[in-house]
C-alpha cells in the first residue's frame, strides 16, 4: 500500500497512495483499536478496497480461508476456557472425525492423524497451508 515491490520488483496495482505507514495503519484500522487479521473474509475485504482485484491477497486467503478460520477455533480453544470456544471447537472436531472422542482437546487434535490414510498430523496440514498461502503472498 505504501509502495512496496512485488518480489518480481513491479509495484502492487494499488487504489490508495498514503503518505505514510501510520496514515496506512490507520487506513487498515478502520476506526478500530487494531487491525484485526484473524478474519479472513475481512482481510480480503480490506485487500479489495485498496489494491486491484484485492491481490495478492485475495487469491491466496481465498484458497485457505477455511483452513484459516479452522487455525483460529484451535487457537482460540487452546488461548481461552469457555462454553463460547467450546463449541466451534467439538464442532470441528465432530466435522473432522465424525464424532468428539473422550478427551479431545486441541494438542491431541493437533496431533492426531484425521484419516487412516493419511501420513501426516493435522498440525502438519495447517503447517503446509500456512507455507503455501505465505508463498502465494510473496509470490
């Protein structure tokens, strides 16, 4: 937004030219405290008010918003202890094993393998989403 290049060195077609980070913070804030990331469609929403087409990040969040959203019930599960975090969480959990065995919580979820096929933990899958949507930003 303030002129940086893309990493094949052409400037980002963008619709905003602030004279500065903090008056691009301020842009981003949109009367709020923070700029919050933690909800995609947000981000994206943001993105399209101030770059072309809202890219580069509406193409890469596009592709891992459900991935994201998932990162952030997990996240808020392990940060907070509350019925409120409780339930999108077994929902998850439920959506992803078919059911909430004894004892789930978000370390063992983490951790565990969703399908018997697969070779990898679901820390692993968000891990790999993670490193893709990044890449796709820089890219």
């Amino acid at each position: 937004m303030c002129g940086a290049q893309n990493s094949d060195g052409l400037p980002r077609n963008k619709f905003v030219n602030p004279p500065n980070l903090a008056h691009a913070l301020n842009l981003l804030k949109q009367h709020q405290r923070y700029v919050d990331w933690t909800i995609g469609a947000d981000v994206i929403g943001r993105a399209r008010l101030c770059f072309k087409d809202g890219e580069p990040f509406s193409t890469a969040l596009g592709s891992s918003l459900s991935y994201l959203t998932e990162m952030k019930i997990i996240r808020n599960r392990i940060a907070h202890q509350s019925r409120e975090v409780d339930k999108p969480f077994t929902d998850l959990v439920r959506q992803k094993i078919g059911s909430v065995p004894r004892g789930m919580g978000a370390g063992k979820f983490l951790m565990s393998r969703i399908l018997a096929t697969s070779v990898s933990s679901q820390l692993e899958d968000y891990r790999t989403v993670l490193l893709i949507t990044a890449n796709s930003l820089v890219s």
